[in-house]
C-alpha cells in the first residue's frame, strides 16, 4: 500500500508544482476568454452563487443551461 502514496509537490512531467500548474490552467482559460469576447463568439461560465452553468453572449444576454 505504501508503494501507491506518491509526493505530489511536483509534476511528473514538467516538473512544475500542482499549483503553478493550477495557476497556468487558470490562465490559459482567461486568456481563451479575451480571445472569444475579441472575436464575439458566447463564453461559457459558471455561476457559484446558483451553482449553475451558463452561456455569455457577446451583446450581454446570459442564457443558463437547462438541467437534464
């Protein structure tokens, strides 16, 4: 069992910590979201406070995703 706990500080591949990773990830995504309101295309979101997903489009209008 002891041979499955591994120490997470780094990543395996690149090297880096989880939360510079987690820092990259996050900007990545904030990033493709300036390119998409350039462009006008809708971004997707997430609302914490209703804790419901939604569609942003570029005239302002936020159009929330039915529940299935």
């Amino acid at each position: 069992m002891d041979e499955m706990i591994k120490d997470d500080t780094l990543d395996c591949m690149c090297g880096i910590s989880d939360d510079e990773l987690t820092h990259r990830f996050c900007e990545a995504v904030r990033i493709e979201n300036e390119i998409k309101e350039i462009k006008g295309l809708p971004i997707a979101g997430f609302d914490r406070n209703t804790h419901r997903a939604y569609i942003k489009y570029p005239n302002g209008r936020v159009e929330y995703v039915a529940e299935t």
